[in-house]
C-alpha cells in the first residue's frame, strides 16, 4: 500500500517534484522527503490519506491551507506549495535535517528546565504570531514541533482547520465525516472543549501547549488510559497534576504556569500564547528564594476602612476575601481561612502573634480610603518573624466604576505576589458588576457570622435588596439558600417551611452559574434534612467536582453528610482537613468537636471545646456541647452550670432548654425545670419535639424519648443524628428511628 501510494503521487506530481522516500505516516497523512526539481532542495511533502481526502470539500481545504503560506515567523515552518490531482490533496514543506520533539523526548525523556521552558517559549511565540493572523493550530504535540539546529518550528499549521472547514462545507461528499484513525486534534494534548467538538480558539492550543511542557518537564503526558476515550475523560473531568509530584525540581511557578495553561475552563487560562510566553520567561529570570524566607503561609487580614463611610468596610472585606480564593488555589501554599484571619479585625495584636495563632510566616494587610470620586487602597506583605514588608503598593483610582477598580486591583495584588507566592494565577470569579447588590451581600456576610433572630432579618434583607439590584447575582442566591437552611438549623423557621425556599434559591443560583459548588452543597444539605439521601449524594458529588474542593464545602460534607450516614471516622478527617487553615473558626470547632463526640472520642471533644472557649468564652454552642458531654460523662453539677449559661446565650433553642430542664430534674429542682418544661409545651412548636427527646433521655426515659425523636423526625428538625444520636444510640428503638430517617441503622 505505501508503495503504491508512493507510485500514485509521484504520477501526479510529475516532474516538479521527485519522490525519495517515505519519512513517516499518522492518522491523516504520509510523509515523503521530495526533490523541489526547480529550487534544487529538499522538501517534505505530505498527502492525506485518499479515503480522507475523497470525504473533504477539496477546494475549500486548499483555500484554508493556502493561508497557512502567508504566515512568516522563524518558529513557524512555512508552507511551500499545495495541490490537488486526481483525488489526492497534497501539500509541500521545507524539509528540517533535524529531528521532531518527538524524537527528542523518546530518547531522553525528561528535558532540563531551561531547556523545556526555551522550547515552551518558542512554541508560544510561534502560537501567538498564528493566532494574531487568524490561524489556530488546534493539533499542537511533539510530533508536530521541529527542532533545526535546536531551534523549534511548528509545523502543520491550518491542517486541522482546513480538514474541519472542509468537512462541513456544503460540497463535502460527507459533512459529518468520520474516519477511523483520524483525529482532529490528539487526545493527549486535547482541550476539553475541543474533546466535546465545541468551537475552539486560541486558547485552546494554549491548553495542548501546557500539556507538551508537562512531558518535556516530566517525561510523560499529564493524563493517560487504556483508550481515547479514557484519555479525553481524564481532560474533563480530572485535576491538572502538579508536575512537582513527578520531578520535585522543577520550580513552584513553572508548576503554577503549567496548571494555568491547562485549566478545564478557557476562560481561567492565559488570554495569549504571549502572555503564556511572559509567564515561561519569568519563571527563568527568577531566582528561587531562601529556604528560610520562603513564603508557604500568609493570612490575608481585613482591608482596614480607613473612611467615614460604612460601605468601604464591606469593601475592604471583599478586596481581601477575593485575594484569600486566589490564594488558595496555590498548590503548596498555607493560606489562613477567612474567619480565621477576619478575627483580629480591630484588634491591636502583633503581628508575630496573630503569625503564631494562625501558624502562618506571612501576613498581607491594607486598607481602603475615599476621598469624593477617588480611592486609595494600600497593601503589604510583612514578614510575620522581623515585621519585614517584602512587598507593599499603593493604587490610586477614581471610583467611576468602584467594583470594576476591586477586581483590577485584586488581579494585581494576586500578579505582583504570583512571582514570590507562585500562586496558581486562577481567574477571580466576579460575584457581580453591581456595586451596591455586592454591598449589600458583603453586608449580609457580616451579620452571617453570628445568628440571631436580630441578624438573621437583617441577613434577608440585605441579600434580597442585593438580589433586587442585581437579578443575576448567583452568590446572593446561594447564600439566601443557606440562610433558609440556618433558620431551621438553629430553630427560628420549621424546616418543612424554609427547606423548599432553599431549594428554589440555590436552584436560581444553579440556573445563573450552573456548576457554583456552595449551591450544589446546599442542595446536599437540603435532601439531608428531607432525609433523602441518595440525592444528597448527587449533590454533594457535584459540590466537589472540581479541584480545588474549598474548605468550606469538604468541611460541610463531613458535618452535614458523612457524620449523618454513620462515617464518623471519614466526617471527622473531612472537618479535620477544613480547619487546618482556619484554626479560629469557633463554629467549625464547635462542629467538629460535635463529631468527635458522635464517634465516641469524648475527651478528645471536651478538649476541642475548651480550646473554643479560650478563643469566645461566651460561644452558645461550644458551652451547651460542653454541658451535654459532662452530662454524658456523669457530671451534673458541671453540665447544669454550662447548660444554664448556654440558655442564658440562646434561650430559643429547644434541645438547651430540654437539656437544662432535665439537669435541673435531676438536680431535684423541679420547680425550676417546670418553666422550661412549659416552654416546651405539648411539643406542638417547631423544636419542641426534640427538646423534649433531649429532656426524657437525660431523665432516663428513652421510650419517651424514642415518641417524641418520632415527632421530631415527622417535623425534619435538622442535625437530629448529632443531637440524639449519642443519648439513644444504645435504645432497642435506634434502628427503627434510624429507618425513619432512611438511615443505615
């Protein structure tokens, strides 16, 4: 068959060009080194396979690929010639003496890093140059990189796109071609979009560029399988490895370039192969830093509002929650939680201190000023150790559009610390171009922090003017959902009454950001509460999707869904791994210590607790938990003074006041126990019911409280696993509650 192919193309070219020999063949085409009769040179002439060719529009293939020779950059391999002749499509090439990256690769395997990146750079300068022209290459791969005299040209230029435009074009003698062996476009080095047969640009050979510095750094493509299939399921679906796990040499922003290339989304990569090349050239110009001085935690702290202007708090809240996500998507870098770090708001704590209580060597602080139409924001990266400023800025905007000026100045704290940080440079999610919705949303964040019947009205309030300002607002959304969900979770609403406005909230969310993990989680914690679990599942696999997971949303599984299910060891790994960078969140503490608690490991909770109450000794949760394990472990006297102090924080919790009033039974105060009992009444009011589950277990009645964990389970009183679970546990009647809340028993 070569050979006659060989016969076939030389008949038709006749005497301009004479065959030698084949050099190669792939899926689309064979490769001939041919003699240019008339130019006396040596040239690469390839022709497509004939099937493939009879399939194509062929004058709509040559008019693509003729546009290929008008291209002139010393990274590109030009085109010399084309042409059609009875059925074959051809098209002619200089002929490079030298070798494919291909061939390279084979032999050596791993590249060094200059060298790698140097290649990297020229591939991208050539990419850049063909995009600028209208030409994406869409089948960028070592085997269509040369190497003359070590100097990279791309070759095939247009290929892929004049086969795509052809195929579809109206003379085609088959516009849905597909032909076996054909791949437009090589699995190993194939965007996601390009894999789904969406439209691609530019920045989706970015993504195959990312994919060919991988191998050239690791030796080995960064996804691989059994078949294509499993190849291009690993580029949809998988996180980009960090060539570090491979080759732990190789720089943290040559890492971070890397994953940035190959982001599923195209809009999260670089927006240019020139930007993609700047990227490379910095990671050699510079020089890595001490061991001792490198930066691999930083807490980023409130920017401080340093105006009169209430607003510009909620501001600065926002500059330094943004700055804090794109943080956090840094492989390898430390980056305190949001709590964690807003804590010392206000505070007059040193720096080395707050360093040592959030167990970071770095701090960014700043602060926010407006003067009439103009803004002032400054920044500083500080040492923890000496109070050192390696690094500080000050932005001086007017305030025509103050969001617009958030964003950019967020991106370019997020650029100037990438160098020293080698941050993953992730693309910031604006939460909304309307500046007063996202007031109003930061607003509803800060009332958030601690729920009251006072704060939780206010919370609504700022998200549905946020909402009202901006209808597509996905964030306001989630977090109207979430706040449905509190109100039942902290017993101000009936479940059975806010769980459906959940649902519809985080599903608004949905429909305006489809893959947002925090509505996706909400969802798993809303078919928690209705106890239908193989939803919550679905929900809960959707909410971690994607790397990075974020704390929040692993800590939220564990707590709402692994610890129901009976996974305590799991649940308590999952919080575990949530508070590592957030050691000041009191709430995920007091939760945590809670699974502690349900696992059995009771000492290990009172020891969570106490810690809690060294942060906020008056934290409501954190004191009853407290009184309930002391009441578990036989000491009254201590669990009534703890349970007495937690009413007193949170007198409209019914498990506290079915805790206390069964403390005060015991206690033979029984005429102090009747009040709290009449508060609980006949059980008709949301929470009742499991207030007075609480009440006849502690009392020893477990039966009683068996009826009425029934009553509370008809109601979907939340968190009913964590609260009961340890009093009735060992009762002949748990499975059949367990069953009740479809349940392993």
């Amino acid at each position: 068959m070569p050979e006659l192919l060989r016969e076939q193309l030389q008949a038709c070219l006749g005497a301009a060009y004479t065959i030698e020999r084949e050099l190669g063949r792939g899926g689309m085409a064979t490769v001939f080194l041919a003699r240019d009769v008339k130019h006396h040179r040596h040239v690469a002439l390839k022709v497509l396979d004939p099937q493939l060719a009879a399939s194509l529009g062929t004058e709509r293939f040559l008019a693509e690929i003729r546009v290929t020779a008008n291209l002139q950059h010393p990274n590109v391999l030009p085109l010399f010639d084309s042409g059609e002749k009875n059925g074959l499509l051809f098209y002619v090439m200089p002929f490079v003496a030298g070798e494919s990256l291909r061939a390279k690769l084979d032999r050596e395997g791993q590249l060094p890093v200059d060298e790698a990146l140097r290649i990297a750079g020229a591939i991208a300068s050539a990419l850049d140059y063909a995009h600028r022209h209208g030409l994406v290459h869409r089948d960028v791969k070592p085997e269509n990189v040369l190497l003359s005299d070590g100097v990279p040209v791309v070759a095939d230029f247009g290929i892929a796109k004049a086969v795509v435009s052809s195929r579809v074009d109206g003379t085609s003698t088959n516009p849905g071609l597909t032909h076996a062996g054909l791949a437009l476009g090589t699995p190993s080095y194939m965007s996601p979009e390009q894999a789904m047969g969406e439209t691609v640009d530019g920045r989706s050979d970015i993504y195959a560029l990312g994919c060919v510095l991988y191998e050239m750094l690791s030796g080995d493509v960064p996804f691989t399988g059994p078949s294509a299939q499993s190849i291009i399921a690993k580029h949809l679906t998988e996180a980009v490895p960090s060539i570090r796990d491979v080759r732990d040499s190789v720089p943290l922003n040559v890492d971070a370039t890397i994953v940035r290339a190959m982001a599923k989304e195209p809009a999260n990569r670089f927006t240019s192969p020139a930007q993609f090349a700047a990227a490379l050239v910095s990671a050699l110009r510079v020089e890595p830093m001490p061991h001792s001085a490198a930066l691999t935690s930083v807490a980023v702290l409130p920017f401080a509002n340093m105006s009169a202007d209430k607003q510009n708090e909620y501001f600065g809240d926002g500059l330094a929650e943004e700055i804090i996500n794109v943080l956090a998507q840094v492989p390898g870098l430390k980056v305190a939680g949001r709590t964690s770090s807003f804590f010392f708001r206000e505070k007059d704590v040193a720096f080395e201190e707050i360093g040592r209580r959030l167990n970071v060597g770095h701090i960014l602080e700043g602060s926010v000023r407006t003067a009439g139409n103009h803004i002032r924001v400054t920044a500083q990266l500080i040492k923890v150790t000496d109070g050192f400023h390696i690094w500080s800025e000050r932005y001086d905007r007017e305030m025509t559009d103050i969001f617009a000026i958030q964003d950019e100045i967020t991106q370019t704290i997020a650029a100037a610390l990438q160098v020293r940080l080698s941050p993953e440079a992730a693309t910031l999610r604006r939460p909304t171009p309307n500046l007063r919705a996202y007031a109003a949303y930061l607003e509803a964040r800060a009332h958030w922090v601690r729920p009251t019947p006072e704060s939780m009205v206010r919370v609504k309030e700022c998200l549905e003017q946020a909402i009202e300002l901006d209808s597509k607002f996905a964030m306001a959304y989630s977090l109207l959902g979430a706040h449905y969900t509190m109100l039942a979770n902290i017993g101000f609403r009936p479940a059975r009454e806010v769980i459906p406005l959940a649902r519809a909230a985080e599903q608004a969310a949905l429909r305006i950001e489809p893959s947002l993990p925090e509505a996706h989680a909400l969802l798993g914690v809303c078919a928690g509460t209705d106890f239908e679990w193989n939803e919550a599942e679905r929900e809960w696999r959707l909410a971690m999707a994607h790397e990075p997971v974020s704390r929040d949303v692993r800590f939220w599984y564990g707590n709402h869904y692994l610890l129901s299910m009976g996974r305590c060891a799991e649940a308590v790994d999952a919080m575990a791994r949530g508070l590592e960078e957030d050691p000041l969140n009191v709430l995920y503490r007091h939760h945590f210590a809670v699974g502690l608690r349900h696992a059995g490991r009771l000492e290990d909770a009172e020891a969570e607790l106490r810690k809690i109450l060294e942060i906020d000794e008056n934290f409501p949760l954190a004191v009853n938990t407290l009184g309930a394990i002391c009441a578990q472990q036989g000491r009254f006297e201590e669990a009534l003074t703890l349970t007495g102090k937690a009413y007193a924080l949170t007198p409209w919790r019914h498990p506290v006041i079915g805790q206390l009033a069964a403390l005060l039974v015991r206690a033979g105060a029984t005429s102090r126990a009747d009040p709290l009992l009449e508060k609980l009444g006949t059980g008709e009011e949301y929470g009742a019911p499991t207030g007075l589950a609480v009440f006849h277990a502690l009392c020893g009645e477990f039966d009683r409280a068996a009826d009425w964990a029934e009553h509370a389970i008809e109601e979907r009183y939340p968190r009913l696993v964590p609260i009961l679970g340890p009093l009735l546990r060992s009762s002949p009647r748990w499975p059949a509650l367990a069953k009740l809340m479809n349940l392993p028993g």
